[in-house]
C-alpha cells in the first residue's frame, strides 16, 4: 500500500492521543468546535474509535479503502477506525465489523453533513464495542478484520467493503456529497 503523508500525520496524531485528524485542507473539514466535540463524544464511550478527515489527494492514486487501511496499518492499535476522503466515507474495525454502523449512520445523517454523520457513527460504534458488549476493544496492537483486508486488497487489488449506493439528493453545503460507504 502507497501511504499518502496526510495518512502519516493522521497516525501519528493519533498516536499522541488525539483520536480526530482533522485536514483543514480537506474538502469536508471540521470545525475546531465539531473536533473537540467529537473528541469528547470518543472519550465518552470508552472504545479506542479513530478518525481521519483527509482530503481527496490522500488517496495518493489508491482507493478510499486502500486508505482507510494505510491508516490502520500507521497506527497498528486494535480499535475502530473511520475516514472521509474526499467525498468518500469508509469504516472498520479490527474486531468484528462497522461497515454497517457507518451505512447506518450515513443514511440516518446525510443531509447534515460531515459532523452529524461521524457523531452518528461513533454513537453507534460505541454502543456496539463498549463495555459489556461482548465485543470490547482495548487500544492494543492487534492484527485483526482491517489487516485480513489489507492482505485481500493487496491479492485481489481492492478492499472487500460493501458499499451502498450513492445518493443523488441535494447536500448541504457541508455535506458528503454523494459518496459510498464501507
């Protein structure tokens, strides 16, 4: 996998413990405010969930996939992971999945954008991976779900992520636009 250097700084932000890289650069950057408001919602639940909004040049000629993995591969803690690229939003896991948790949080928050559809998302991840779920994860380097992926994307040339479909409606100007989902 090529990694990008705005996968670089993504990890290594995460690394020194803050859990959202924020590119100001990206197409569907965050606020100061919805970072630290993230921050403090990832903290809440207590699972080790990572993000990384990046611009769409973060692909560096790979796929949205390829980088959500280059991204988990930069950081090599268990936990779940998130990014938007671009337009592009996919999510995973190294234990179990959340390619579901991140279609649902797109279809319940498409239409208010970037924020609500990540806040969604980690609401939705925290529930699944917290405490007493059965599911726990602990912020421990782990091969797991994602590093399977890598391997098959590698052998088959691209991610095996199901992706729902692109939705055609209007977007607010911060929205996603129309994108798919891991």
């Amino acid at each position: 996998l090529v990694r990008d250097p705005d996968v670089e700084v993504a990890a290594k932000t995460v690394l020194a413990g803050d859990p959202v890289y924020n590119d100001p650069a990206a197409e569907n950057s965050l606020s100061s405010g919805e970072v630290s408001d993230l921050t403090a919602q990832i903290a809440a639940t207590g699972v080790p969930i990572f993000i990384a909004v990046l611009p769409d040049s973060a692909k560096a000629g790979g796929t949205v996939d390829e980088t959500l993995i280059a991204f988990k591969e930069a950081v090599n803690l268990g936990g779940v992971y998130a990014v938007v690229v671009g337009n592009q939003f996919r999510a995973g896991s190294t234990k179990g999945s959340a390619s579901d948790l991140a279609t649902e949080a797109f279809q319940q928050q498409r239409g208010n954008g970037v924020f609500a559809v990540l806040s969604t998302f980690v609401g939705l991840a925290g529930d699944r991976f917290g405490s007493g779920s059965g599911q726990e994860l602990q912020t421990l380097p782990v091969a797991g779900n994602l590093a399977g992926r890598a391997r098959r994307a590698r052998h088959r040339g691209v991610a095996d992520v199901p992706r729902a479909p692109a939705d055609p409606s209007p977007r607010a100007s911060r929205g996603l636009g129309p994108i798919d989902l891991a």
